[in-house]
C-alpha cells in the first residue's frame, strides 16, 4: 500500500464528509497526531483497524474507502463446510487467549486489598466500559479511588495476566485461510489493537472485527449479533460462533447462528470439534 496514496485518500473522504481533523478524530476516538501523519504519508503501513475506525466514523465501508488505493488484493476462494457455515466469529478472552483473573491477584498484593474485593469491583463497572458507556480513564480513576491507588491503568495488568493459547493461534491461521472469520468480543478500548500489534492476537486477514466498545452493545445483547451479521455479510445460519460463555452462544442462537463452546481447560477437544464443525 501507498501510505501517501492513502493519505490523500483519507483526507479526501474526510472533506467530503464535512469534517475537520479534529472532528473526525473525536468520532473515531483517534489522537490528531495520528490522523495527520496519516494524511500526510508519515505512518507507513497504518493498522487496518485503524483505518477501519476512520471508515466507520465517515459513514463508509473499509473497502470503499480504500477501494482506489494500491493493486487490486487478489480474491480467496472461500470454503463452506458441509454445514453450510461461510463465516466464523472467534471470542478473544477464554478463547485466543486464557483469561486474566490473576490480575486481580497481582492488583491486591500492589493494594492490599482481597482479590475478592478487587474482582468485585472490576465487575461492577466492566460491562459500562466494555460497551462505551465509560471511558477507560474514568474505569481507572472509579476503581484507583476505591483502593487507594492514584495511578492505577487496568491495561498493564491485563496484558501482563493473560496468555495466548497455542492451539487456537494456529487453528485461527488455518481458518483464516480457508473461511471467512472475524473476531466478536465483549473488551475494553484499544484492547485489540494492542493485542494485534504485539502479537498476542493472530496477525491473519479479519474479514469482521466487531469490537463492543466500538459498536455500543455487548454480547448477549441482541444488537452486537446484529451488527456482526451486517459486517460478516452472510446469513445467520451460516454464521459459526466460538465462545466460552453458553449465555453468549445461547443468544447466538436465538438470532439462528451456529455455535460452539470453547472449554480453555482441555483445548484440544474443543479445537476438535471447530475442525469438524468446519469440515468440508
């Protein structure tokens, strides 16, 4: 890709839409550093995501908008299982990676608090953040407050805690290069982006990430499954859903979506049964 093509490109759509630098990177939740390297050539290679942040805060689609820069990618001929799934959606936490209770272990001995009290605490606010209801820095300000830490930041904790489970990398590689997939994740802002750039997260071609703090919803709400059938393009029942929570695949469900439950404690199995599910 040409950064400069691409630049021009994103400040042209911008200026169509009417908006400033500033505006746009406020309804994209960007910082007008970034943005203005962008514009002007100066990031080289800028994260897909980001890009697509910038789509959707212009009222565009990812390929719209960068439809006129650099060669055409040449088309994957996807694959359908003998069940008819086209998409698959993979969860992050308890499914790509194990989850991060220990950091709530790790934040009671730095305050010293009970971890009970800590994880109580954290859930207390997780969904409002999760959807876009509070801010991180409000998130961290509430819960530093409560424990007596002034410059407490919920993301070290959380990235030092969790860990990728090996089996899934490789599963979602294999996956990726045989269907269409995209991450579905209740998670807090800039938590992708972060795992993706360093590596946490598979690097493969997401056809849809759906981000709750991006869309407003989070699983099970009705809506995040419906804005995730608008981004996989296909129809539910061609949609497979990978999660560890059953709440989350029961709301799947219901909107006709396949499902599969991920088991973090054996899996292999569970890597098992995606394999077959997407047999062809």
């Amino acid at each position: 890709m040409d950064e400069k093509g691409l630049g021009k490109q994103l400040q042209a759509a911008r200026q169509t839409a009417g908006l400033t630098q500033q505006a746009l990177c406020h309804k994209a939740g960007l910082s007008y550093s970034t943005l203005a390297k962008i514009e002007r050539g100066a990031i080289k290679a800028p994260s897909i995501f980001t890009i697509q942040r910038i789509a959707e805060a212009l009222g565009t689609t990812l390929a719209d908008l960068m439809g006129n820069v650099g060669p055409a990618s040449p088309q994957k001929n996807y694959k359908t299982s003998q069940s008819g799934i086209r998409f698959a959606y993979f969860d992050i936490n308890g499914c790509l990676v194990r989850f991060y209770h220990r950091a709530f272990t790790r934040i009671a001995e730095d305050c010293g608090a009970s971890p009970d009290l800590i994880e109580t605490a954290f859930w207390h606010d997780n969904d409002a953040v999760c959807r876009g209801d509070m801010t991180v820095e409000d998130f961290n300000a509430s819960f530093g407050r409560q424990f007596g830490m002034s410059e407490f930041d919920w993301r070290p904790y959380y990235l030092e805690a969790i860990e990728p489970i090996p089996e899934m990398q490789q599963l979602v590689r294999w996956a990726a290069e045989n269907y269409r997939i995209g991450l579905l994740s209740n998670i807090m802002p800039g938590q992708i982006d972060t795992m993706l750039a360093s590596g946490i997260l598979p690097t493969v071609d997401y056809v849809a990430v759906v981000d709750s703090s991006r869309v407003g919803a989070i699983k099970p709400e009705p809506a995040i499954y419906e804005k995730a059938l608008a981004k996989a393009g296909c129809l539910p029942n061609e949609i497979l859903l990978v999660d560890d929570s059953r709440t989350n695949l029961m709301a799947a469900e219901r909107q006709g979506w396949k499902v599969l439950w991920f088991d973090d404690y054996r899996p292999s199995e569970s890597i098992a049964r995606i394999h077959a599910a997407l047999a062809e």
